[in-house]
C-alpha cells in the first residue's frame, strides 16, 4: 500500500495511515482523505474525526516526542474537555486532542468507564479516592501523573452513587 523512509515526519505517518484507512474503509461515510488529497489539507493525528471500535487503537499526537501514540482502551484514566480540546489522561501522560467527547465516549464503550459530568469520563478502576460532601457531591481523585481531581456533576454523581453500592 505504500511505504516510510526514515526520518520519519508525522504528517507522512498520518497521510500512510489516511490512504490505508481509505484503502481498507472506501464506503464509509464520511471518510478520511484519499489518496489523491494531498498538502496542508491532511489533518494531523488528533484532528481526525475518530469513530473506532472499542478493540481499534486511538492515535494521539505525543507533542514532547514529535510522534502518534496509538493507545488502547485499558491505558485511559479519564477523557476530559476542557479549554476547547479533549484531553485524554493515562497513568504517566495526558494528551491534547481535537477529538469530540462524544466519539471517545462512544469508543470508551461503557463499562469500566462512566461518565460523571458534562465534560468528564473516568475509568473506574483509576479511582484512587472518593470524597462524599454533602447531599448528591463526589469528589474525585484519580490515579494518574498528576493526581487529576474531578466534582462530579449531580448526574454523574448519581451514577456515581449506583456503582459505588453495587460494589460494596
């Protein structure tokens, strides 16, 4: 289908994987760019519209290291929105994407993951502390590089809540 040469530049990795993509994918709606798009065009790793499987890889771009992660499901604390991007959080790095929260949803594919705000997913296993305040309030702590720190609105904490006893 078409080959690298190293060095490798990102945006030669993304056209190959755009024009195998298309080459795999030809009648899904609202595919990536063909073959015959070429230039400025191309949009890199986190811009794509992501609308993979729960057993396909996400690919993110890893700006420290000049290349595209491709992480699996079970590496991802959290997906966060905030600051007009999509953040997906794993145990040591979290990552920049233009990705919207309803496509890494979608690909999260429910269990172990919950959703416990408007702009906030969580994987339940990287909960390191709940913090119950008051009527409906949870405060929570993950296990991630940071130690990111989530207050679930008063849906998710009420789904938060439903977890919490089915696992006591």
């Amino acid at each position: 289908m078409d080959f690298l040469l190293k060095p490798l530049d990102p945006e030669q990795v993304t056209e190959a994987v755009n024009r195998l993509l298309a080459y795999l994918r030809p009648f899904e709606v609202g595919s990536l760019p063909s073959s015959g798009d070429r230039g400025s065009g191309i949009p890199t790793a986190d811009k794509m519209r992501f609308s993979g499987a729960a057993n396909k890889l996400l690919p993110v771009t890893d700006v420290d290291r000049d290349q595209i992660r491709l992480l699996a499901r079970r590496e991802v604390v959290a997906v966060l929105r905030r600051e007009r991007r999509t953040w997906v959080h794993t145990v040591r790095e979290e990552f920049a994407t233009y990705y919207p929260l309803a496509d890494l949803m979608s690909w999260l594919g429910g269990d172990p993951f919950i959703q416990i705000g408007r702009h906030a997913v969580v994987n339940l296993q990287a909960i390191e502390r709940v913090t119950h305040y008051g009527d409906r309030l949870y405060h929570v702590r993950l296990r991630d590089r940071v130690g990111t720190e989530i207050t679930a609105s008063r849906t998710g904490a009420a789904r938060l809540a439903v977890v919490l006893k089915t696992q006591r």
